[in-house]
C-alpha cells in the first residue's frame, strides 16, 4: 500500500479482484472514475485477518471509501464460511413457520444480525440480501434461497431478516425484482423467461415489494429474466420494470444494482459495453462485472457514461454506521451473540 488516496466520487461499476491481496494492477484500476464499488467472492476469503486487511486496503484508495460488497445469504450462497458463522438457507428458516410463526420471524431476525455483524466487523459493507423471490419449486437456481411460496410469509421473513440486518449496520438489497422464482432456467447459463400477466406477478411476486419490507429496502437487483408479455428485454434492461414499475408506480427511491452482466441472461443486451450502457439507460444505478477481468477492462476503456451526482449519492448511503467496528466487537454484544447462538442451534438441528 503506497498511501495514495484519491478522492473521487463513486463511478457506476462494481467489480471483483482475483486473489487473497490487491495487486498494483488491481489497486490501480480501482481507482478509475468508472468504479465505484468492489464485489468480494470465496477466492477473496482466507481467514478473519486476511479479509479485514484486504477490505483496509480497499477502502484505503478512494475517499469516499468503494463500496464493497458480497452475496452472503446463507445456505449454498455464502462466501466466507471457515470462522464466520454457517447460515441456514432462508428456506430452512421458512420451515419453520409450520411450527410458529413468532420463532420463525425471530430466527429471520437473528440471521440477519449475525450475518451483518460479522460482514461489517471485516470492512464489509453490504450483502446482496434478502431474496424476495418465491419458491414455486422450479426454479433451480433460487430454490431453498428463497423464504418461502407463500408472498405474505415471505414478506414478513425478509422483512424480520431486514431488521437483523439494520441493527448489524447493514442496509436491505431485495432482490430478484420484480420476481425469479417462477422462470425455471438460470440466468447465469441460460436466458429465462417468464410468460405471465403484470396482473399475476403483481399478485404474488411483487406482494414483498410492495409491503413493509419493499418500502424500506436500500437497494432492489432486478432479475436477469425475461417477461415476454411485458418487455422484450430482461427486467435489469428495462425501462418498464426499473422506471415504470418499480420508481414510477412503488416509488423506490434507493439504488438499483444489476445482476451479474457477465451472466449468460444479460447477452441479450450485446458486448459488455451495450450491456453497461443498456442497465444504465434502463435505470440502474451501478452494475456488476464478475469473473471476466478481461470484460472490466473492455468496461474501463470503452464505456464513456455520464457521471450523475444523483446517483453517487445513492450509492454512498448503502454504507451505515455499526457499533460492529471490528471482529472483537462482535463477542461484547450481548444481541450478536444470542442471535449466534440462536443460528448455531439451528444448524446443528437441521444436521
């Protein structure tokens, strides 16, 4: 680390890093005008130590800070798992519903906390979390990710889970507007499509978006899928879904990111260039390049976006304030570590 810092407004891309450390190559692109945000994923992950100097380092080129972020939901999607604590999949917490509801709501609240607390006491800043979308159970790709079929209890799941997460000093990024659940195939091989009416999705996939836990979300990802009665355009490139819908007629007014633009359901849009510039135009506030560092540079070159102070704005209000300002100060929280092991009961109970 060579102590430069430079001071720069967030850009409108978030990108990963390959290893354990930055390389200069690394650090320097970091600090281009177009970036904004760092997405972390298992290959970044040793142990405690490790993490928490790489997220130093990061967060030491740019002021303000990048943001960074990582998918860490629980179950089969969690990034770091050796020393942080094993989150159930949301499914397995919807189960528990069957039995009682005030417990199940309670666990959704615990595993939030727990898994805000320990992001945050490691510099990072955000989880794409929670899923809102439903288990219709066809759906490879979301299954037991998702809380439940049922809207109303997956409302009420995500929304105990939100307030987990704001107590841990996190922000709330529902995601996969306006729905996944019913599209069988996977985005991140597939183009999927989903062929019902507004009249259906409004009904019953967008019911979380439009309770207590959508007015309150930081941040929405639109789905990589396609709803052809609606759109020829997969929800993140749509005008209708992201302006119409989701800021015009729920009036979301936090930060939109992209899914993955790398994934095979975003190709429709073109070369990785039309694909950033169709998000954005769409209305996405930030998009995601993961896994083709040779797609970031194409991105870094060739993509010459406005640069909103709007939308900066947004961007930089996904980081909170947490008493959880290291890993030490998750073991002297009497609340952190009910919550852990209220999680950790449940893990071995579902063993």
């Amino acid at each position: 680390m060579n102590g430069q810092v430079t001071r720069l407004q967030p850009g409108p891309v978030m990108l990963d890093v390959a290893g354990l450390e930055l390389t200069p190559a690394e650090a320097e692109m970091l600090r281009h005008p177009l970036v904004g945000g760092v997405i972390l994923f298992a290959r970044n992950y040793r142990d405690g130590r490790q993490l928490r100097a790489l997220t130093t380092h990061i967060h030491a080129l740019r002021e303000p800070a990048l943001l960074i972020a990582v998918d860490h939901e629980g179950g089969r999607v969690q990034r770091f798992r050796e020393g942080f604590t094993r989150i159930p999949a949301m499914g397995a917490i919807g189960r528990l519903w069957r039995n009682s509801a005030e417990g199940a709501l309670e666990t959704a609240e615990a595993a939030g906390r727990v898994l805000a607390a320990e992001l945050v006491a490691h510099g990072v800043d955000l989880s794409f979390a929670p899923v809102l979308d439903l288990d219709y159970g066809c759906s490879r790709v979301i299954g037991d990710r998702a809380f439940h079929s049922d809207p109303e209890i997956t409302a009420a799941l995500a929304d105990a889970f939100a307030d987990g997460l704001a107590d841990g000093g996190m922000a709330a990024v529902g995601k996969h507007f306006p729905g996944h659940g019913f599209a069988e195939a996977d985005s991140h091989v597939e183009i999927p499509r989903d062929g019902r009416a507004l009249e259906q999705i409004w009904a019953r996939d967008m019911l979380p978006y439009r309770s207590r836990i959508g007015r309150r979300l930081d941040g929405v990802m639109p789905a990589h899928v396609i709803y052809p009665t609606l759109d020829s355009s997969p929800a993140g490139f749509s005008r209708f879904w992201l302006q119409d819908v989701l800021r015009g007629r729920l009036g979301f007014t936090g930060t939109i990111f992209s899914d993955d633009l790398t994934m095979e359901g975003a190709t429709v849009a073109g070369g990785i260039v039309a694909r950033a510039s169709a998000a954005v135009d769409a209305g996405c506030d930030m998009v995601l390049v993961c896994n083709r560092p040779d797609l970031c540079v194409e991105l870094l070159d060739g993509w010459q976006p406005q640069l909103r102070t709007d939308v900066a704005a947004r961007v930089l209000a996904m980081r909170r304030p947490s008493r959880f300002a290291d890993p030490a100060a998750t073991d002297r929280d009497e609340a952190y570590l009910a919550s852990r092991r209220a999680i950790e009961a449940l893990t071995v109970a579902l063993a």
